[in-house]
C-alpha cells in the first residue's frame, strides 16, 4: 500500500505543478486586438553582411544568390527604405493582404474565414503582419549581381492600382508588380484563387538587353520572437511555435524558437518546403519540387528569426524570357488541403510524438462529423466507441476495484489486528489477496495501457482548427475555449466523485485524503480547459460509471449468494 500512496501523493505534486503552470500562463481571456496598422520598416544597416564569407553572406534580410551545388555566388547587401506609394490591397473569399511595392513582401494577412473571436465575425484572424506590436511578413525575390534586390536596395515595384478585389463568379485574381532595370523587365506576379489560402508568387523576366542575365529566386519568413496570439488559454500544455520543413533524406524537422538561437539551418534539400508554425495556423513557402534548393534559418540583429529557401541562380539569354516560380500558403492547418499542396505539409498539424495514434483518431472523429455535421456530438460519439474497444481492459480493471471493495472490511479488520506493524500488516494484506485470487494491480495496469489512447486524444482536440470555434449546443458556442460557466468542470468534478465512491476505501488515512481531494483538484484544474476536452472526460466519466456499477454489482451479488 505504500507504493500506492507514493504514487498517489506523487500524482497529486504534479497535477499542483500543472495547476501553477496553467495559472500562469495566458488564462484570462484575451482582448480584442487593435486592428493592425501596417508600417513598413526599413532594415538597420548593422544588420548587413559586409563580407563574402558564405555565414556573412547569409546574415541579411536578403540572400546571396547560389549556384547549382548551393554555394554562396555573392554577398547581397541590401537595405529596406520606406515605401513612398501606398501599399497594394487585395482581397479574396479567404484572404484580405497587403503587400509593399518596395520589395514586394507581404506585410499583412488576415483571415476572413477564421475571426479572431466568434462573438466578432467582422474581425478576422490577423495571421501575417509588420506593425508595432508583431513582425511577421513574407519576403521574395530576385538576388544576385543582376538581380532587382541587390545593394542598391530592393526592387521598387510600380502598380497599375493600390486595391484589388476578387469578383463574383471570377475564380482567379492576378495582381502585377513591374519594374525595369538596365533592358530588364521583371513583373512579380501574385496570383490567388478564390477558396485557396496558396498564392502563387512568380518572377517574368523579358531580358530585352544585350547581355545574359542572372538572379536567384529567394523566398523567406520573417518574425519577431513574440507568443502565439492564436494559442488556446490555459490548457496547461502549450502547442509548438516554431519553425518546420521537409526533405527527402530528414523528412518532417522542426525547430522551437530556443533552438534557432542556437542551430543554423543550412541545407541543400531537393524540393520539399519551409514553414513557420503556431497553434491552429500555419505558413510556408513551397519552390519548384525539381529543383534543390539551399533551405537556411537565422537570427538578424534585430532578434527576428529569418526562414527561407534560395533557388540555384538561372541565366535568361539576351533577347529571350523565362519565368521563376514558388507557393505560398498562409491560413489554417487544415489537413486534406495541406496534403494536396505538398508531401508531409500535412504533418505540421502537430500531433506530438503520439500522431500515429491521433492521425486515426482525427480521421475517425472527421468521418463521424461527416454523418452528425456538429463537433460536439462527434466528440461524444466517439468517446463511446472509444469505451466500446476498451471495454474488456475496462471490465477487468473494474473487477480488480469491486474486488478490492469487497474484500475492504477484511483489509480494515488486519489494520486493527496489527496496528502500527506495518510488516505484519503487509504480510496479511498479501495472504487476503493470495487467498481471494486478488491483484492488487489489476486496476492500474488496464488504465495505464490506456493512457496513451486519452493523450492522444487530447492533442486530437487540442490542435485541429476545425474545432476552434465550434458549436455544440446552449451556451457552448466555442468547444475551443472554456466552459463560460463552469458546467462541464463541474459536472466533471461531480462524476469522479462519484465514480470515486465506487472504488475501494484505501486502508491508508493519507492516502484516502489524497483520493477525496482528487475531484475538487481536477475540477479546478478543468475550468480553463477547452469546453472539448472537457466534454470529453465527462461523457468518459459517465460511461465509465455505468460500466463500474455495472460490474461491482455483479461482483457484490456473486459474493452474497456464496454467503
């Protein structure tokens, strides 16, 4: 029986530390942010590489330009000064951008589809953007010797018009950036489709000059270190920020943000992409799968993180064109679209180290939303056929538990026979449970092989967008936030002392405070749990009841009638 109270009392320290973790962390609903106002930074000249060293080379805002074999051809040292025009406006069904002439970055991106609150449909999810309070804003384009973003500057890109709307019944909007230099024209051209969140960014460059040009296709992420602003509150387990990509030889590798301070990126991979990941959203570049690309992470002056590809330098004769081309994504994980654009996009839907388990949980949860068409039911449903496997684990551990209950009187009479004698205690306790063909374990080992189904389960529920703010019915209107009343903790609270009164009185006093104090702390601990996790503990819970009930009354009738 010790070792069941270490392990209670020990269960009890870390579900406390959990509590102080939750606590702190952001539990408190947060405000309505300030629509983002963009403003367009230039970058600091310290920040420049001044040599041609290849890690100097890769040390700015923009990249070298490489070769076939991925080698630095030369530094690019580029500075970023302010746009003098207004910025370029675009809006689509899925997404409202901005993009900078100087340069043509995208400095703004809002998601329309996915409001940052579902009490306000008008304001959408901000997902990229440059302002005073967050940088993070997509960068491309063309270096090298010849190239527009050279040390000159960046390319500065003329607009037909500064707002373009995607129209009823048009499936495609194309927005044209030029700019001309020395007989070469280059348009940069976004091109976006109408229920897509992948834009497609391309260079057409018109060589009309007598020389061949040179450049290199970069395309990069750029953040500050800030948090997550889409992260669910106090769930006591924060989802990855970070950086991800995807390569033949590495497959899916990501890096939190304590390790880009650390490890540099560089790497020639052949297709593959490039992400920047955060809870529920997620954005990546994916260049041409045909061609190697030089993949390379760093830290600027500035403290922002820097993600990208550069592609080899191409060659476009005197006199003729070509066209260099990337994607884009930027919206939610969502993970049948990401699967479509690129192998293992679908991974940064991040599951932890149990996905093989959540993958067919996720897949099955779809399909039954499939038949129900609301999250809420599919989350019951599922918890029972969940049950419905795990039944025959289930039933033994409830028998080893209406066994122990049973035998509780004999237990009690040895604690009075020895006293303090714990030696003789124990010695009586395993003879009682040699004789009534008792394991004292049988309760714990059932649920343990269990576990790793409910952790999964959880992350399950926990990072899939397509929960966030989902109904279920009455006053839960977000199965991704918490309970705004308390009911669910509370009937969850409720259920496990009832189930409680089912098991077995410990014979140990401080062990059998531990367990009456267990449901006021799980409950407590629930408040902030998305109002779907929740839900599913109380429908387990429930179950769980019928089926304990169910057996130690078998149990208990089986044994009167021995009597």
């Amino acid at each position: 029986m010790n070792l069941q109270r270490n392990i209670l009392i020990g269960a009890l320290l870390v579900i406390t530390y959990l509590m102080v973790v939750q606590w702190n962390k952001d539990f408190v609903q947060q405000d309505l942010a300030p629509a983002a106002q963009t403003q367009v930074a230039p970058l600091d000249s310290s920040d420049l590489p001044g040599s041609d060293d290849n890690a100097a080379a890769h040390d700015g805002d923009v990249p070298a330009a490489i070769n076939g074999e991925g080698e630095a051809l030369a530094p690019a040292q580029v500075t970023t000064p302010d746009a003098k025009g207004g910025l370029v406006k675009v809006e689509t069904d899925t997404l409202q951008v901005t993009i900078n002439p100087v340069g043509g970055d995208i400095v703004s991106l809002a998601l329309p589809q996915y409001p940052t609150r579902k009490d306000r449909p008008d304001l959408p999810f901000q997902l990229l953007e440059q302002s005073g309070n967050r940088t993070y804003i997509a960068q491309s384009g063309l270096t090298g010797q010849q190239g527009p973003d050279k040390s000159s500057g960046r390319a500065r890109y003329s607009v037909e018009q500064n707002s373009y709307q995607l129209a009823d019944g048009q499936e495609q909007l194309v927005v044209d950036l030029t700019t001309s230099s020395e007989g070469v024209n280059v348009t940069k051209r976004f091109t976006f489709t109408r229920g897509s969140y992948l834009v497609g960014v391309s260079y057409l460059i018109d060589n009309q000059s007598s020389q061949p040009w040179s450049g290199s296709l970069f395309g990069q992420i750029k953040r500050d270190g800030s948090g997550d602003p889409s992260s669910s509150t106090a769930t006591g387990m924060a989802t990855f920020l970070g950086t991800a990509y995807w390569s033949d030889d590495a497959s899916y590798t990501k890096l939190k943000m304590s390790e880009l301070d650390d490890t540099r990126l560089a790497e020639n991979v052949s297709g593959g992409w490039i992400a920047w990941l955060q809870h529920y959203f997620v954005s990546a570049w994916i260049p041409s799968p045909e061609v190697t690309h030089h993949y390379r992470t760093l830290k600027d002056r500035s403290g922002n993180y820097i993600v990208g590809f550069t592609s080899p330098a191409v060659t476009v004769p005197a006199g003729e064109q070509q066209q260099i081309s990337a994607d884009f994504y930027a919206g939610p994980k969502i993970q049948d679209d990401l699967k479509a654009i690129s192998q293992g996009l679908e991974l940064t839907v991040d599951y932890g180290f149990l996905w093989w388990i959540a993958q067919p949980l996720f897949w099955v949860l779809s399909l039954i939303h499939g038949f129900v068409g609301n999250w809420g039911w599919s989350i019951i449903l599922l918890t029972c056929l969940i049950k419905l496997i795990f039944f025959p684990l289930s039933a033994t551990s409830y028998r080893s538990m209406a066994n122990m209950r049973r035998v509780a009187p004999k237990l009690q009479a040895l604690r009075e026979q020895y006293g303090d004698d714990r030696q003789k205690m124990s010695q009586g306790m395993m003879e009682l449970y040699k004789k009534e063909k008792i394991n004292p374990l049988g309760g714990c080992l059932p649920i343990l092989v269990q576990m790793p189904v409910f952790i999964a389960l959880y992350w399950v529920l926990m990072e899939s967008v397509e929960i966030r703010q989902a109904e279920w019915l009455g006053w839960i209107t977000d199965l991704s936030l918490k309970d705004p009343y308390f009911i669910l903790p509370i009937i969850m609270g409720a259920t496990m002392f009832l189930q409680q009164q089912l098991n077995p009185t410990p014979p140990d006093p401080m062990q059998a405070k531990v367990m009456k104090m267990l449901p006021i702390i799980f409950t407590f601990f629930f408040l902030w749990f998305p109002a779907g996790l929740v839900l599913y503990w109380v429908v387990n819970n429930c179950l769980s009841i019928a089926q304990q009930w169910y057996i130690t009354r078998q149990i208990e009738k089986g044994a009167a009638s021995k009597d």
